[in-house]
C-alpha cells in the first residue's frame, strides 16, 4: 500500500483499504482500492477523496458523520461510481482511527459485493428466523398439551394417595410440569400482536439501566452515548424494554464485577435492514469489555437453548431478536475478547 504496509502486507487483501485525513483526503490505499477506484495511488494521494468519485455517491456525507461522531459504521450494497465511470457495488466499512493527539483519520474498507447477493445475505438471515418461529410454535403445542394432563393426574393421585408423604413425589412432578411450560411459554416468545405507539428509545433503554444497576449492586459501570436527535417512534415500547433488557443483562452478566458497559444510540440514514431500504433507522449498541462471545457459539447464538453459562435458558437472544424481525428490525453482533458489541437496528417507520 502507498504505504501503509511497511508492516503489514495490505497489498495482498481482496478488500481495497484506503485510509483518509480528517478533510478526506487519500494518505494511503492499497492495490485493491487503486483497482476498485481505477486510479493509481502515485496519482491519488493526497487527493480528496470526492475527486476520485463520480457526482451521485450519496454515500459521502456518511464519512464527514463516522469521522465527526467518532463512530464506526458498515453500509452494505452501496453504487459507487468513479470519475472514469466505473460502476460497482460495495460494501463499506468506516472505522475512525486515532492519528495524531486531537485528529483522527478515517480507515474505510470496500467490500465489492454482488448487490442482489448482498441484499440476500440479509434476507436469509431474515428466512431463517421466520422458519425457525413456526417450528417453535409446533414444537411448544406439542408439548404443553401432554403437560396439562401430566398435570391433572398428578393432582388426582395426589388426592388419592394414602399417606402423605408420598405427596412429595407428586409435588415434584407438579412443580417440575409448571416449570416446562413456563420455559416453553417463553421459547414461544413475546406476543405476536405489537401493540406500536410512539416510543422513546432512550426512556426505554434508561428504564433498562436502573433495572440493571440495581442487578449488579454498584459492581457495573454504565456509560451513556445517546444520540439526541434521535426522535420518538412506532414501537411497542413494553416488547422493546424485553429485548433492551436482554442484551444488557448478557452484557452485565458478560462482564461481570467491575466491568464496563457503554449504551449507544444513534441515527443512521439510507440504510437496508432485512432488505428493505430505510430512510432512518434507528440503532442501538450494547457495548461490553467482557471476555467476548465464544467462538462455538457464534454462528448459531440466535437460536433458543443455546447457552454459554450453566444457569441460563438460552432463550434471551433469540427472544429479542424476534422482537427485533416483528419491527422490522434485526440484531447483529460483533465480539472479540473484550470488545464485544450487540447492535439492535430498528427501522423507524413500521
Ligand atoms: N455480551 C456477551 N458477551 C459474551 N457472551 C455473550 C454475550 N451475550 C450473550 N453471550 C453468550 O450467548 C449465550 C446466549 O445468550 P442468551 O441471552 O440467548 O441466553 P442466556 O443468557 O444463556 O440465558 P437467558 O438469557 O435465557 O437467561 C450466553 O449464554 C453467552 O454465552
Ligand atoms: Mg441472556
């Protein structure tokens, strides 16, 4: 890269690296950026960035925002067309780096992308938690029938029964057939009816905090990141609080004693969830310094009953992320050791 691969071998990636200063001018790119751009980085750097670009890039403005805000941003399936005319689809990573004290420069990744596959890639995700919450209304039918009358004769025998002391056999069977259907009650998940009025995202997510500073007794540091423009919308503010809770109480339970737990919202323009564009969504990120998502779990953290810890259900993500898909929304995580990030995106016109 010219050259910002003395150390590493940046030239040697498939996705093009180009990273700005703070007027969005190019200090470096490698070779696949000089391809995606069609420009030669002897050419290009030191150039404003909108030199190398064609007029319509109404991605732009996204820079000046991920720069001023201090905050990482991914558009997926964005046209970029050069000044030569060449015309792509890309995905777009913008990761604000520190450079000297006070300034920051502008790290942007562009993922050349298919934009039917990219918009897909999005939709099977959207496919699969459709399919999976018929099957878990099959499922919890199936079971809590059975139960009522498991239930019902253990009451009978209970009544019949000669001694007393048997009782606590039936007891057992009781209460371990009111624990099943509870747990089967919540796997079925939150009401399929949203009940939408306009909500504050931020009053939910407040409610949310007290909740769980009052969990962790002082042991947690709750910091606040709230975008204040961002405006009231059509939610159902009760499903929503269940779906804030549940990632923030992961977070707490991530991190535990001592840890740090950063809430942020933020407003993002022009962008495609589930793959409907939006003209504002509204996002909202749990940030944890715990020691991050296990890797096994990764791939399949959204699916009801998968757990990392002995005492959980493994229901309180594929909860809110069903609570996510019934507003149109979806949520996306991003972990390593220490940095693990949840990010609820919540379209703001339903
Ligand atoms: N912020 C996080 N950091 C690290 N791991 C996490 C985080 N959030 C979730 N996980 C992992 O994902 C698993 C699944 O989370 P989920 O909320 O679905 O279930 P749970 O917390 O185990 O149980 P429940 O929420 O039903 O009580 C967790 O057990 C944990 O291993
Ligand atoms: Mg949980």
């Amino acid at each position: 890269m010219s050259n910002l691969d003395a150390d590493y071998n940046l030239e040697l990636l498939a996705t093009g690296v180009v990273l700005l200063d703070p007027e969005l001018r190019i200090r470096a790119l490698n070779l696949s950026a000089e391809n995606l751009l069609e420009v030669s980085a002897t050419r290009s750097i030191g150039k404003p960035l909108e030199a190398l670009l064609d007029e319509p890039n109404e991605w732009l403005p996204l820079l000046h925002q991920a720069l001023s805000e201090n905050y990482p941003m991914v558009r997926r399936a964005i046209p970029l067309t050069t000044k030569t005319g060449h015309e792509c689809t890309v995905d777009i990573t913008l990761s604000p780096v520190a450079a000297k004290v006070g300034s920051r420069s502008l790290l942007m990744e562009l993922n050349m992308v298919d934009r039917l596959q990219a918009i897909s890639r999005d939709e099977s995700e959207w496919q699969a938690q459709a399919t999976l919450k018929e099957i878990m209304k099959g499922v919890a039918h199936e079971v809590k029938n059975p139960l009522g009358g498991i239930r019902g004769a253990a009451q009978l025998l209970a009544s019949e029964l000669p001694t007393t002391s048997l009782g606590e056999y039936t007891d057992i069977i009781i209460s371990e057939v009111d624990r099943l259907h509870t747990l089967v009650d919540r796997m079925l998940g939150p009401n399929e009816r949203l009940e939408p009025e306009p909500t504050n995202i931020h009053e939910v997510i407040e409610h949310v905090r007290q909740l769980i500073k009052a969990e962790a007794k002082g042991a947690l540091e709750v910091v606040r990141d709230y975008d204040p423009s961002l405006p009231d919308f059509l939610a159902d503010g009760g499903q929503l609080t269940q779906a804030v809770l549940n990632l923030v109480r992961n977070a707490s339970q991530a991190c535990g004693e001592g840890g740090l737990v950063t809430l942020r919202t933020r407003v993002l323009r022009q962008f495609t969830v589930g793959g409907t564009r939006h003209k504002l969504v509204c996002a909202f990120q749990v940030i944890d310094d715990g020691p991050g998502v296990p890797e096994s779990l990764l791939s399949s953290l959204f699916l009801p009953m998968v757990t990392g810890t002995a005492k959980g259900t493994g229901l309180g993500l594929s909860i809110a992320q069903r609570i996510a898909n019934q507003h149109g929304g979806l949520i996306q995580v991003q972990s390593v050791p220490g940095d693990t990030c949840f990010t609820l995106l919540l379209p703001m016109e339903i």
